[in-house]
C-alpha cells in the first residue's frame, strides 16, 4: 500500500467519523449513521465525478465502504474517548481534506478541464461531502457559515497551479498544494478567522 | 403488460403517494405534492442510475410521470380514504421496496460491477426515494431513525447473492430476495423491531 | 455576444442575487453566499445535462463563475439598494426562467429524448435551481409552495411544441415559449393567483 492510498484512508475514516458524530448528536440508527458517514466521505468525490462523467470513485474498490465501517465500530466502541480525540480528529479531516483537493483538481485535469473547472473540482472534492451530511442531518451547511473550509480548497487548487507555473515538479506541486490546505485550515481555525459573513439585507423572499 | 410491470407500477403508486401525502402534510401546492411524489417514487432508480452511468429509467416510458399524477388524483378524490388505507398503502410500499431492490441489484450486474456494489445499488434503488423526499419536505430521513427499511434491501440483496451461490434458477433468486426485503420490512414494523440508535456522544460540531 | 447570451447572462445573473439575498438573510459568509448563489443559478440546468448524459453547461465557459461572482459584488456593494430593486429582479428572474425553460427543452431535444422528457427537462432547467438553494438554506422549497414558477415552466414546454404543431418558424416557437413562460410567471404574481394547496390529511408518517 502505498503513502497516498494511506492518507487517503485516513481522510476517509476521519470525513467517516464526522458524519457519524453527528448523525448520533440527531438520534440517527446504526443503519442512518453509516450512511450519512459514507455520504460525508465519499459525497464530494461522488459529485465530482458525476460531473466528470467517470465512474464513482468508490464504486471502484471497497475500501471506501469497509473504512466508514471501520469509523462506525470505531465509534461505537470508544464512545467515550472520542470527544477527548477531538484534536485529533481535526488534524486528519484536514489531512483528509488537504488530500481530497489534490486528488480532485488532478482528476479533473485527466478529464480534459480547463483550469478553474479543475479548481472548483477540487474544491468541491474536499468540502461538498461535509455539505451533504449537513443536509442529510437538516442542518444548514457549516462549511457555509464557520471556519475557512471550502476556502481552504479553492485557495490549494491556486497553490497548485502557482507552483505547476514556477514549473516545478509533480510531486512538489501536490505537496505545496496540500500543504497549502492543511495549514490554512488548521491555522484559521487556531487563529479564529473567519470569513466576514453577509448582513441580512431584507427579510423577503423572491420564489 | 407482464406481472413484474404490474408490481413496478403498484409500488411505484404506493411511493408516490407516501410523498405526495407528506407533502400535503406541509401544506405544498399541488404540483409542489406532484414533484415530491415523483421524486419519491423514482429518486433512488435517477441516483442508481446517474452513478452507474446509465440513462434514468423514468426517461425512456411515461408510465412513471403518468402513474405519479393517477396517485395525485386518487389522494384528492379519495382524501378522506386514504388514511384508513394505511395498511394497504403500507403492504404496496414493502411489495414497492421489495421489486425495486431486485430491479437494482441486476441493474447494476448488468453494468458489470462487483458484487458489493450491486448490493449497494439495490439498497440505494428502494431506499433513496424516501430520504429524497424527506430532504425535500425538509425533514431529517426518516428511514435513518425509524424502522428496519433501506436495512431490509440491504439483506434483499445479501439473500440475492446467496440464492445465486445455491444456483437457484433466476427466477428463484429474484422471488427469494424480494420476499425477504418484504418479510423483513413487514416483520419488523410488526413486532417493532429497530435498529439502535446512536447515542449522542457530544454537543460539539465538527465542520 | 449575441443577443441570447445577453438574456442567458441576465437570468444568470438574477437567480444568483436571489441565492445570495437568501444565503445573507440565514448569515451565510461571503463563500457560502457565493456557493448558495452559483448553485441557484446553475444547479437546474446541473441537474438536467447530468441526465441527458452531457457535460454540465457551466464547465464548459467560464461566464457563470464570474456572473455569480459579479453579483456577490453587486450585493455587497449595493446592499441598500438591493430591496428598492426588488421589482427589477423579479423582471429578471422571470426573464431568466423564461429562457432557461426553452433551452433545456431544446438541449433535450437535441439529446434526442421524446416530448415528455423534453417538457420535464425545460422545467427543471428553470425551476430545480431555487429548489436546491432552499434545501441548501435548510428552508422547505418555495416553488412548491407559493405563487405559479415550475408551473409557468411546464406551460412553457407545452406551448414549445404547439408553436411547432403549428410549423412556425424555429424562433417563433422559442420566442413564443419564452414569453409564455415570462407572461404566467408575472401575471400570477400579479394577481396573487396560486395552486391550490394540498390540504393536510393526515399526521402520520410513512416511511
């Protein structure tokens, strides 16, 4: 197995662990919570690739489907613990996010795309699974509301493009721009930036 | 028109009545209660068939838009029936959730993918329409908290591929699982059997 | 840019101010209103080119990304305004649906699907973006509760194809559509005439 196929699960079960948190905060059944952990996991890779029209990623091979099981066994049995993992928990989904994005923009670049398509593959490859279990759970989506997240993404999807511009090679692009990723997530969450957020501007709905 | 069309068409009545009677329940228009019985009918079949590539099933017969707007007629003529048709809707929906299991599981076979994914498809096929429908009205899905439902097309599916493993001629295979999704979901509601739920573990959101 | 871009471009506009009004009065951030407001603008017709099988239309020019991003501009420079506004993008908006409606009925046409399929896909390319903003906000979707707007759509495939029964000339029959669309979208509101609404009829749920 190799190093990315490594950290890729580790995302995997940590996107996997979020979903089910809160699909157990909702009251949710087994059944229920492995769901709307699979959806959370998978979810952005399944939308990109939908739009890509290429097969879904984890139709491709199970280990996205036995590693949310894992997060689920996982979870019912350390229950305890798991708040206290808090930490660590968050340092992998942004790993796991970090990664996503990468995977993300190079697919998109094999599918022929030009860049800022690629770009917003990324993004949505890293932040739309949190943006479905959020709907599934009924809750209005945090990424939209907390945090830089989805920014986090777009703003890796630059990085790599810079750095395929400064022509340096493959592996120092997807690492700068997954590094990128990671730090701006983790540091805007230490630092407490966030995004301004929009004033309600009237109260009236256009339909 | 053959018998297995006549069960499609049957639960593909019930499913849109159960939407279409949730949305009256918010109070919807009357194509707003057209839209969510269809969705709910043909939601789990559309995503089935979206990931495995393939054109959505609605799209090559009305039947489908036409059966959905005979369940619209019949909640408005027969409003004050309906409800004292609970045990009948509920039979067609379990015969509905137990045709549409099969349906998927060889759907997806004939796509050429692996044995879980089919399983997955099945599930996805008979279930999906109900949490659509349940995002739509804005509501947590109802099937990740109540019941044993899409768990049921997920056995369905497990009994397929045993029946296969027996080599039990096709049409055993296909009768074998649709009777156990329907034993299953009718048992279950019967003796209330359900799933645990999670415990909330914690308060806090991770985005 | 022809005089159809113009029009594609003005809807495009319209429906992302509608999202990003909507995403400000739930206290989204400045991203997330972006994402609220490209989703409402390009989510039906996401919807309908992932059925028929096609690349979704926004990846294939840049003009929608930056539309949506010149309206969140728009909408933070001009917060004041925006509410005197209203009547104009209401114009807008119907404008937009009217023109969304006729093309996706044609690029259904041009997929080669039948009348029906057409009909339907004209209406989700103008009416399932405001319904996907609303799942998005967490609100039960507007268009199936207030005023004529997916039904204006619907009217407006249909006269598509009595233009063309009529053998009129091809920007005849798209004009035509165009304004029936724009005429019961606007009359409607005019005269506050609505759907009737499903009158609840029961309590109980169905999964």
């Amino acid at each position: 197995m190799e190093f990315i196929n490594i950290i890729d699960y580790i995302g995997t079960f940590a996107f996997a662990i979020s979903g089910i948190r809160l699909a157990a905060a909702k009251n949710f059944d087994w059944f229920g919570a492995y769901v709307v952990g699979f959806v959370t996991a998978v979810g952005g890779g399944t939308l990109r690739d939908v739009m890509l029209d290429v097969t879904p990623f984890w139709m491709e091979q199970a280990s996205y489907v036995v590693i949310t099981g894992l997060a689920l066994v996982f979870v019912l049995i350390f229950r305890k613990y798991v708040v206290r993992l808090d930490n660590t928990f968050f340092i992998f989904d942004a790993v796991g996010i970090a990664l996503f994005t990468v995977v993300g923009v190079e697919k998109s670049i094999a599918a022929g795309y030009p860049v800022w398509v690629n770009v917003i593959m990324g993004t949505i490859t890293g932040a739309a699974g949190g943006m479905f279990r959020d709907i599934f759970i009924n809750e209005v989506p945090l990424i939209f509301r907390k945090d830089i997240y989805a920014m986090a993404c777009l703003a890796g999807g630059l990085v790599y493009y810079f750095c395929l511009w400064l022509n340096l090679p493959t592996i120092a692009v997807q690492v700068s721009a997954a590094i990128a990723v990671f730090l701006i997530r983790v540091l805007s969450v230490h630092f407490k930036i966030s995004l301004p957020s929009l004033k309600s501007i009237d109260q009236d709905r256009q339909a």
